[in-house]
C-alpha cells in the first residue's frame, strides 16, 4: 500500500487518477482550493481531502508519492515543500504515463470528442468481455457516476490531451485520432505547432501499433501518408455505410457523435469484437455527465427540456447547437453560455463571434468568462469580457439568433429566464466552468457546494 498526496485532487483528471489508486487498495490523501461535488464524493469513496489555503502543512515524510495537477506553478507551495522533503513528484500526465506503460494501452486523442468516444470504446470493449481500465474526463452512469474504471484485463483505456503537450508522456499501443483544430493557444504558437505536437505524439506508436484517424477532418488527411509506412493505419468516416446505420440507433445526436460512434467501432473491430455487441452497446449510450445530458424538468411552473453540455470551443457549439435544432426544429432553443478562460476567449475572439452570428438558436444568454486559476494573462484579461462580446454579436448580421443577452451572474439570469421562458422551450447550458451550477438556480432542493 502506498501513500499518495494528490495537489490539485478537484480536477476531473486528478480525481479520476485519485479513484485508481483508491480502488487499487492505495491511500489517498489531496487538496484543493474549493470544495466540489468531486471532492465531496472522492472522501465518501476514502480519499482524506484538505480544502482552503494550499499551504504544504499536510505534507510529510511518510509520502510515497506526490502527484500534482499540470495547471498549477512550479512556485505552489505544496510543490516546493514536497521537493524540500525530497519525495517522488509527479505531474498528472507522468503518473498516468507510468501507470499505463503496463496495459495494452489505447489512447483516444483530438481537439474535440475524446471523452465521447473514450466512453463508447470503454462500453463495447465491456460488452466484448474485455473489462477494460478506464480513465475519462466526465462522470459515466455505467461506471457509477465515475470518471474511473478499474477492470481486471491488460487493456486500459484513456483520453490524451493535448494541453501543454500533455501526452508526450504517453507510449500507447493504439491512438485514437478524432480531429486537430486550433485551440489552447495560450500555449500553441499556431495551428502548425499543434500539427507538429500531434505527429510527435504519434510517433510514439510502437511498429506494430495501430493508428486509427477521422478521415473527413481536413487536418488528418496529411497523417494517413505521413505515417502509413510508420505504423499500421485504419480510418473511417461519414461516409461509410455505417454510418447511416448508427445515425438511427445513437440516442446521443448530431453527425459528430456519429463520426465518434464509428471510431469506436474502427477499434472494436481491429479487437475482432462482433459488431452485433457494437451496436448494441452503441445503441444503449445515453449519454455522460455534461456531454448533451438532456432531462425534461419543470422550472417557473413551467415543463421544458434542459440540456447540460461542456462544449467551449466555437466548433464544439456550432455542432452541438445545430444538433439540438435538428433534433427540435419548431421549439424555442434559449443558450446560457459561459466562456472559458479569458485567454481561449481572446485567441479565439473572431470564432466566437462568426460561430454566435450564425448558431440555429433564438435567444443566447452570455454570463462572465470563467477565470481560470494559474493559467490567465493579467493583460489579456484587461482586454476582454463577454458584455463586448454580447455587444458585437448583437452588430453582427444574424440569421436565426433573435435575442441577445448578457448577465454577470447567475441569479440575474434566473429571473429573466422565469419571466420569459414557456412551456416546452429548450434550454441548454454551456461551458467548461462552473455554469453547471446554474442548475441550482433551476432546482433549488439542491444546494451548492
């Protein structure tokens, strides 16, 4: 049994690493600055978790290992007090890198999807009989509400991020590509370094290892030629026959959840898992935490359909907006949409403003940009906020948006919802902070943390 400190243990990748060594009979110990409905279940689940001022007064020489999240400083206390007691220090991605290097490991990667698809090869991979590991950035029903699965196979599943070149510490046996697209600028200099990052990632594919790469993503195209004479290289698309097959058995919509469908049945495939689970196992996905989590609720007295979604990125709400329409073509959709960190907000600003000037929606409601902790620019944020970008959205010629709103906090956004919104409307939730606590403001029998 080790004893493992986890700084940072609130992140939805901390926590999922936190619940492995927990359920492989480890001690865990962690902090935070906030509590969250993470830490709250984590200590239920025997995690020991300081929260407040990370001040390193937890730390002692007992520890076999600390583990901290890569968002954090090298200054953070806790850190630097770990490294004065000389123990083992890992970030994030080097301890999920040393832990994998022991599994058949099968890396699911990209700008957009990886927990989708990260979900539905886990499921198949179930329905096969494999009982695979799995570690995924949102909470899954099938795993308990968990973001963590322990199986008793060899195989282990895992998202791979991109973020600050995060899985260069990983040597995977299969790699998952579903799209490369500009994004995490703060960090990339330019869609070309992302390019570069990502085929350096790739390389790390053994010879007999297998690439499987969304052919219709115009960025991928080049990855087929490149490394087909590397690696073993499969692909698909929307337009195999499949494809129709699945747009009419997902319970979860759009054509990009199809197109993450297919990659996961790529997999299955290269596994000799018989389609007929496939699908099956397909078929039955209803969807994760925050991933198009739909529930009909009532709020105001009034009966509607609410719908919670991480989608941050211009692309990710094009997609998902479009999906929502076509899936409701005659209900009044109404977006609350929160921006995540000034600096993805400022690097994608132009994005933001085409994607919103054209989203198949009739009322977007804009509240402030989530701050990220340690990861912001003072002068960006000097720059920006989303009261200007609500302003130019309104400037912008506008095909289907009607109303635009901008409130800075979420109780102003309640009262103009229980004034305006009606029987059978449509209400989505949007964003990578906190403004899934909105749903509080929506049922206040739960309180927030």
């Amino acid at each position: 049994m080790k004893k493992i400190y986890f700084i940072g243990i609130g992140g939805i990748g901390m926590s999922a690493l936190a619940r492995f060594y927990l359920k492989k009979g480890n001690q865990v110990f962690g902090s935070d600055l906030v509590a969250s409905e993470i830490t709250k279940k984590l200590k239920e689940e025997g995690a020991k978790i300081y929260i407040g001022p990370q001040n390193g007064k937890f730390l002692s020489l007992d520890f076999d290992l600390v583990i901290y999240s890569p968002a954090i400083f090298k200054s953070h206390p806790e850190l630097k007090k770990a490294k004065k007691l000389s123990l083992k220090t890992l970030s994030y991605p080097q301890a999920l890198g040393e832990i994998i290097k022991n599994y058949f490991s099968i890396a699911i990667a990209g700008t957009h999807g990886k927990s989708t698809t990260t979900a539905l090869v886990s499921l198949i991979l179930i329905k096969g009989g494999f009982d695979p590991n799995v570690i995924i950035g949102t909470k899954l029903k099938e795993f308990g509400d968990s973001n963590c699965r322990v199986g008793r196979s060899n195989y282990f599943v895992f998202e791979a991020d991109e973020w600050r070149a995060s899985f260069l510490n990983y040597f995977p046996k299969v790699i998952i590509l579903t799209n490369i697209e500009k994004e995490h600028l703060d960090y990339y200099k330019n869609l070309n370094q992302i390019l570069k990052t990502f085929k350096k990632f790739v390389k790390h594919l053994p010879k007999n290892g297998f690439l499987i790469v969304n052919r219709d993503d115009k960025n991928l195209k080049e990855f087929i030629k490149i490394f087909k004479k590397r690696t073993n290289v499969l692909s698909y698309s929307l337009k195999q026959k499949e494809a129709r097959i699945l747009k009419k058995i997902l319970k979860i919509p759009g054509d990009f959840n199809v197109s993450n469908a297919l990659a996961a049945l790529t997999l299955a495939r290269l596994l000799k898992i018989p389609d007929i689970l496939s699908f099956k196992a397909l078929s039955e996905y209803k969807g994760a935490w925050r991933r198009f989590q739909e529930e009909k609720i009532e709020i105001f007295g009034k009966k509607i359909i609410l719908i919670n979604d991480y989608a941050h990125h211009p692309t990710e709400i094009k997609v998902t907006l479009k999906a929502i329409r076509e899936k409701y073509p005659s209900k009044k959709i109404y977006c609350i949409f929160q921006p995540h960190q000034y600096q993805r907000t400022y690097f994608l600003y132009e994005d933001f403003l085409k994607t919103f000037s054209k989203v198949p929606i009739d009322v977007l409601i804009l509240t402030e940009i989530y701050e990220v902790k340690g990861r912001e620019n003072l002068k960006i944020k000097k720059k920006i906020s989303s009261k200007n970008l609500a302003k130019e959205i309104e400037s912008k010629k506008r095909k289907n948006l009607k109303e635009i709103k901008y409130f800075s906090n979420f109780k102003e956004i309640a009262e103009f919802l229980k004034r305006k919104i009606k029987n059978g409307d449509v209400l989505i939730i949007m964003g990578a902070g906190d403004i899934y606590q909105f749903n509080f403001y929506l049922k206040p029998s739960k309180k927030p943390l």
